[in-house]
C-alpha cells in the first residue's frame, strides 16, 4: 500500500481475494490506531525517517 497500490492490486498480489483483504486492513488500521490510508502511510513515514 506504501507504494500506491489499491487494495484490490495488494489482495492479488497476495493471491487473496479482496473480501479476505479487506477485514485484514481494517485491522491493520484499528492496531495502529488510524483511519485512512494517509494516516498509514505517514505513521510509517515518520517511524521509518
């Protein structure tokens, strides 16, 4: 997802399917405490600079 890909291109590439994709992310977001992409990609921006 860091690199701009959607959901639907990450569950691919992983060789799920989108519905198995989504809860997983959605729990991603909630153990991270954020709730939007953006908040994501900055939380691991700024941990990673």
């Amino acid at each position: 997802m860091l690199l701009g890909f959607t959901l639907k291109e990450t569950a691919k590439q992983l060789g799920v399917k989108y519905p198995t994709a989504n809860p997983h992310m959605s729990a991603v977001y909630r153990k991270l405490n954020v709730n939007t992409r953006a908040e994501l990609i900055i939380n691991y921006r700024d941990l990673h600079a």
